[in-house]
C-alpha cells in the first residue's frame, strides 16, 4: 500500500465519519429514530412551515419559466455545457411537466380551478404546509449539500473494494451501492435515489446498475414504516412486520435485477463506456482493506477544495430542487386524483382478487384495488385499509405498501425526475412483479401469525 500523509488521512477519516454520522446512524427523537439529516430536515420543516409552500411554489414557477426559456434549444448533456443550461435546458416531455407542476401549484395555493387538483387529498397532500414537497425542499436541502461527505472523500470508495464480493455475485452491484442500500433503509428513500443518481451522472454506475438499485433498494425509513403500522391498527406487530419486509425485500433483491426490464437495461455508462472499462479486482498481492483504504486515500487527496465542496453541494440541492420536485408535484398530483375520484385503481386490482382468494386471504375483495393503489402512494394502502376487519389482511396491506417500494408520489416521482435511467412503464412493470412476487411470501408469514 502506498504512504499517504496525516493530513490525506484526516482528509477520508473526519468527513467520512461525519456523512456516517449524518446519514447512517439513527438518534432517538420524540417520533422515533431518525438519522441526523432527517431530524434537520424536519426541525427546518416545522420552522418554515407556514410560507414554504409559498418558496416551493416559487421554485416550481422557475422551474419551469426556465425550461421554457430553452424550449427553441437542442438538449445537450454533455459535460462541457454551463450548469444552469443542464438544469433548465430539457426535453418537450420534462418543460411540460415542469409547466404542469407549476399550475397545480399555482391552482392549490390558490384554491382556483377543478377541485380535485387542490383537494386536501390531492394536491393540497402534497404542498401544504406539512406536506411531502415541504419536506422534500428541506430535506433535498441538507441532504444535497452534505452528500459530498459520502461521496467525495474515499467512504465509497473504501466500501465498495470491502463489499464487491458480497453485492456483485448476490444482486449484481458494485460493492459501493451498499452504501446507498445503507442510506436509504436507516434514512429514506430520497437519500438512496439522490445518491445513486450522482453515481450515476459521475459515470460510477452502469445504466442496468444505477435502475437496480433505485427500484430495489430505494426503501422507505424504518421511522416511516412504523407510521404505517400504527396507522393501520397493528403497531404490536412491528417486529414480525418489518422483519417480513426485510425477508421480502431481499428475496426480490435477488429476482428483479435477473428478469425483465431490469435485466435488459444497457451495461454502460452515462457516457456510453463500457461496464469492462472499470475493474473491480484486486491487484495480486494486496488485501481488500489494504486496496479499499489506498483507493479512498486517494480519492480524498483529490478532494482538498473547501469552495469545491460547497458548490458540488448546492450544485445537487439545486438539481433535485428544479429537477425533481415539478416531478412529484405532477405525477404525484396526477396519480392521487385518479385514486381518490376515480375507479381506476378498483379495476387494476380486480385481477388480484382470484389471486389473494388463492392465497387464501380473508377480504380479498377489499384488498384488491389496495395492492395496486399504492402505486399512487405508499401511505394510501394503510389509509384505506384500516377498516378491513381481519388482522391478517391489514397486516399483508401494510406488509406489501412498504415492500412494493414504487410509488408516485414519492420515490416514483423521484426516479423521474433523476437522471437515473428508467421510465414510466418500467416503473409499472416493476411495480406489479414486485407485487406479484412479495405476496405468496407476505401472505406466508401472516398464515403464522394470525
């Protein structure tokens, strides 16, 4: 291994424990355990509550006055072009979206036009006050800014060498995604989507890897999936719950990187590079540790610009700001009114009818439309299915609401607005194998229980 100086050394330790202890370690609060950068989030969430729709409203109208400004102009992605250019310079598809996002916004601080857009249901779910895009502005805004503590000086770098062996042969990954598996579980899921897709643009993960990880891997916090629990009735469970979560999740960790669409997206890079052109291996003669802390040393030593650190920072807030949140608010908005004043998702689900009836789960009729109407959002199945009288099918709703992992409002839009390369229909089809798949084992374990 190389010689490195003290001052490289402090450079990987001190950052690094610090992105650790920010995004990876949970501390106790009056609501249960969070990490760091969710607890800063929420205390910035509930001091601005009153005007940040307001501020989000505002961001979304830049969002899209911006892209419109472009609207004549080729889109360009490559890395020589100016950064605001990157951000507001997209396609026809996204400046509509962004335009969208901003009327609905407009129409639900407002309280003008249809109903069903600005309903506190729908839109008005969404920004108010203490709703998704309010935390999502503040939690886009430490979560962006200090990601560079993961991700620029060795931390990855290190796990990645010590994990390869684990996550490449199991789930197809670069030992590096552990990390943002990590991030995600004990964090929340905007974490995990916000860190693979910087992976993903800095050329660290292939096309087929960096889609693998935020439809797999992207899970919501433990704090959230107690909310669901309690939410429909069954908070004693927590343990046998969330345990069938785990085992589910892994199980499908397995399957959907090896099928249909995961298993055909490219193995390339953003920039068109081959998977092959990255090694993995170890050179002959040198340990895992030894080889993971000499490659993190160096990545740090890389990285000793202060001014750097804090424009690659708000270089992500502001990505995730302009780019992600017209997502949410759109697609979210969108999806939470077909739920809410339409039948459609009661005639998705009827095919799961027979299927749970097979399983032999009681109310099957009632649970039906519930294991498609999380595809609209993960918190709907627990709404609508606390008044399901058997224990055992609440605890297969609120089991398959957090396990089906995609859902629009949230994690869903998120991968839109990303760089990350997937779309809406793999976004459906992985949503329904994952559905499929997780409730003959769901349904198992709830059989033991009740």
């Amino acid at each position: 291994m190389k010689k490195f100086s003290a001052s490289t050394w402090l450079l990987f330790l001190i950052p690094s424990l610090l992105g650790i202890l920010l995004f990876l370690i949970p501390i106790p609060t009056d609501e249960g355990w969070k990490v760091t950068i969710a607890v800063l989030a929420d205390l910035m969430a509930g001091a601005i509550e009153s005007f940040v729709p307001w501020v989000v409203l505002a961001i979304l109208v830049i969002a899209a006055v911006g892209s419109l400004l472009f609207i004549g102009k080729k889109e360009n992605t490559s890395d020589t072009v100016p950064f605001f250019e990157k951000l507001f310079n997209v396609n026809l598809f996204w400046t509509l979206t962004r335009v969208v996002a901003a009327v609905f916004a407009f129409m639900v601080l407002f309280q003008v036009g249809p109903e069903p857009v600005w309903n506190e249901n729908t839109g008005g779910l969404l920004l108010s006050g203490s709703g998704l895009l309010s935390f999502l502005f503040t939690i886009f805004l430490f979560a962006g800014l200090f990601l560079p503590l993961l991700m620029n000086f060795g931390l990855l770098e290190f796990f990645g060498t010590m994990m390869v062996k684990i996550m490449r042969p199991l789930f197809r990954l670069p030992g590096r995604s552990s990390i943002d598996a990590l991030a995600s579980w004990v964090g929340d899921g905007t974490i995990g989507v916000l860190l693979t897709s910087k992976q993903y643009e800095d050329n660290k993960y292939t096309q087929r890897e960096a889609a693998i990880i935020g439809t797999t891997f992207s899970v919501v916090s433990i704090t959230f999936a107690i909310v669901v629990i309690e939410e429909i009735g069954l908070g004693s469970y927590f343990l046998p719950y969330y345990g069938t979560v785990i085992l589910a999740g892994l199980i499908l960790a397995l399957i959907m990187p090896r099928i249909y669409p995961l298993a055909q997206k490219k193995t390339e890079f953003m920039d068109g590079s081959p998977q092959e052109s990255v090694s993995e291996d170890v050179p002959n003669g040198q340990g895992l540790a030894s080889h993971g802390l000499e490659k993190a040393l160096e990545k740090a030593d890389r990285n000793r610009s202060v001014a750097n650190f804090f424009t690659d920072g708000m270089k992500n807030v502001l990505d995730m700001w302009i780019g992600v949140a017209p997502v949410v608010m759109a697609f979210g908005t969108i999806a939470l009114i077909l739920a809410e004043y339409t039948s459609t998702f009661v005639i998705l689900g009827a095919p799961f009818e027979p299927y749970l009836n097979l399983l032999g789960v009681p109310e099957a009729a009632e649970a039906a439309q519930l294991m498609v109407v999380g595809f609209a959002d993960m918190f709907l199945p627990a709404i609508l299915g606390a008044g399901i009288e058997s224990e055992m099918t609440r605890f297969v709703v609120a089991t398959m609401s957090v396990t089906q992992l995609i859902y629009m409002s949230e994690v869903g839009g998120l991968l839109l607005g990303s760089k990350i390369p997937v779309n809406i229909f793999d976004l459906i089809v992985v949503f329904l194998l994952r559905t499929v798949i997780a409730l003959p084992i769901v349904v198992g374990v709830a059989h033991l229980l009740f």
